[in-house]
C-alpha cells in the first residue's frame, strides 16, 4: 500500500497529466507493475494511452511510476536486456529496492582441483592415491621411451631398515648404554628389534617394562634420542646384502628409486653417503617432508620419482610396510628376517635377500597389470 501510493504520486519534475485522464485503464497499470516487479526491468519504452484520451500529452513513460525522485534516472540499454549478468546489473542500478533476480551467478563447484596438475601440490595429508595414479601417467612421449625400455616405467621405493645393516646393533648399544647410566635392566636384542618400530616412549612403557611413569619416560627418550643422535653420527654404515648390486641394476634400467627416511634430512644423506648409496638414490623423503604415516611417505615418494603408485614396488620387512604399499595402490616385497615369511604371505613376493631379486622377478610383479 505504501508503494501504491508514493508510485501514483505525481513527481514534481514531471508534471504528467497521465494520473488526470479518465479513460486510462487501471489494469494496464497494475500488468505493467506486475512486469517491472517479476523482470526487474524498468522499460523506457513510450505507452500509448488506450481509449482515445484528449490530454495534449498522451505519451509517458512507465519508469516514473516507480522512478526515485531524489536520483537521476539511468538509461538503459535495450541491446542488453536478454544478457541475464548485464540486466542484473541494470537491475540494481534502477531498482535499488527491488529484489534482485533469481537468475543470479551458479555457485562454485567444491571439491574440485584448479587444473589438471594441482593434486601434485597438495600437501602429504591431502594426497590421493587414485589422483596420482591418474594424474602421473606417462604421456605419449613418455609411452614411446618405455617402449624401448619398458622396466623404466616402473618405481621402486626402499623403507631405511632394509637397506642398511646393523641398524640393530647400532640400537642395541644405545639402549644398553641408557639402562647402565639410569640403573635398569638391559634389554636383550629381540626387545630392542621391536622397539625400532614404534616410538622411545612406547618402547620404554610397553617393549621393555621399565616405567609407568609419563614425566620419567619423557626422561628416559630424551636421553635416548641425544644418545642416539651421537651414536649414529659415529657409526659407519655398511649397506645390506646384495642391495648396492639391486640398486645398481635398477639404475642401470632407468628405474627411478626412493628412499623412505623417518630421519632428517642430514642424517640420511650422512648415512647414505657413508653406506656408498648415495649416488643410487634419485629422490629421499625424511621428516623435512612432514609425513606422519607410512601410506603419506609412500604418496610422497610417487610424486619426486614421477611414477604412477600402481607402477611401484615398496621393498619392506614389516607386515605393516606391505599393508601401507596395498593401501596406496602399489605392489610391496617382503624381505623375510625381521619377522616370519608368514607375516608377510599379503606381499607380492617374499624374498630372504636383495640376491634373489632379478629383472624377471621385477617384471612378474607387475605381470597382471593391463598395460595401458
């Protein structure tokens, strides 16, 4: 009612004699209303008055019955009145108080990437194997050089515990040393293998029983960790059995290979380099990569080795290594030694030693892949 009645107030610019005459049809107002309220469209076509009216000025136009006074009109274009972002943006310039049309911008898509490389950027928590198993597939470039070299295609990565020897004794020492400076029992080799697969404070809580207590296991790590440290910069790295010759194969072959640290970056360079391996190495993931779980180190090592994860082999000795390779859409080896061939009958194939692993036995891991 308020509107109704400021629209059929007469502007005192526009002293129009269209209010006065009779014969003007009051539906004709009320549909062309209805039209400016359902279009937002404020036409500056001129009516022509129905009825034969004798006023000197017959012809008007229907924007002053809902024109603001206090602002000057706005001419529109009639070339943009099909244009749904044109007439929106008509709509709110001579309308400010009417609604905003319903035809407005579609949203935007969620859960999508900004290109076709963008899950190669994600960070660790955020990678999909299945992305990156569609996102690196070989070009057609890439096809014609695998061609010739078809074990080229392939990835393999190394967890750090199967490529050294004496990872064990080297704990060992530490933790002997950590009993004898605080008192406690010595823990024997078999306690000391499991223990190199969790955390200190679990290992000291739960592996070898010697505190309950939160605040003295924090002690007992953090002496740990120091002593560990020293001891690892002094010990000379020998590499495992029959691994400086895999690795040199698979070199040989252009076969991309990645070593899967826990360690910082400077440790495993040192390690590598005091081992001879350094040099076989075409990419390392360490602790300066931020991964926290196995399945993250794995994703991350298929992105700096540029191979799809079904195209890739994880050489593990743990159930839980081969468990994280499934995981991730790769294939996994079982080295068997640290825990028995059963443990790990989930693995592709299970081996005793780096000397069993040939070129043939390489391809039958990927045998049942549909070459694509």
């Amino acid at each position: 009612a308020a509107f109704c009645s400021r629209s059929f107030r007469t502007p005192p610019s526009c002293s129009c004699a269209l209010f006065h005459c009779p014969s003007f049809p009051v539906a004709f107002m009320i549909t062309h209303l209805g039209m400016v309220f359902a279009t937002a469209l404020l036409p500056q076509a001129p009516i022509h008055l129905l009825g034969g009216s004798s006023c000197s000025r017959d012809v008007r136009h229907a924007r002053c019955l809902v024109d603001d006074y206090d602002e000057p009109p706005v001419a529109l274009n009639e070339h943009q009145l099909f244009l749904d972002s044109a007439r929106d943006a008509l709509a709110e310039t001579a309308a400010p108080g009417l609604t905003r049309s319903a035809r407005a911008t579609a949203p935007a898509l969620v859960d999508t990437y900004a290109d076709f490389y963008a899950p190669l950027r994600q960070s660790p928590g955020q990678l999909r194997a299945s992305d990156l198993d569609e996102v690196l597939q070989p070009d057609h470039i890439e096809r014609l050089r695998f061609s010739n070299n078809p074990l080229e295609a392939y990835g393999a990565l190394f967890r750090w515990e199967v490529v050294f020897q004496g990872l064990l004794e080297l704990n060992l020492r530490a933790w002997i040393e950590i009993a004898d400076r605080h008192g406690l029992t010595h823990p024997d080799s078999s306690d000391v293998q499991r223990a190199m697969g969790m955390r200190a404070e679990r290992a000291i809580q739960q592996v070898f029983w010697w505190t309950d207590d939160w605040g003295r296991t924090r002690e007992l790590a953090f002496d740990f960790y120091e002593l560990y440290a020293r001891i690892f910069r002094e010990h000379k790295f020998q590499p495992a059995e029959g691994a400086e010759q895999w690795l040199d194969v698979l070199n040989e072959y252009r076969v991309p290979c990645c070593l899967c640290s826990r360690l910082d970056k400077y440790t495993t360079q040192l390690a590598a380099e005091s081992a001879g391996l350094d040099h076989l190495f075409q990419a390392v993931v360490c602790a300066e990569d931020d991964v926290q779980t196995l399945e993250e180190t794995f994703l991350v090592s298929f992105v700096k080795i540029k191979r799809p994860p079904s195209r890739c082999v994880v050489f593990d000795d743990e159930p839980l290594g081969v468990t994280a390779a499934h995981e991730v859409l790769a294939k996994a080896v079982g080295l068997v030694g640290k825990h028995a061939g059963y443990e790990l009958k989930h693995a592709e194939k299970r081996l005793f030693g780096f000397d069993d692993m040939t070129l043939m036995s390489m391809r039958e891991i990927f045998s049942e892949d549909i070459t694509r």
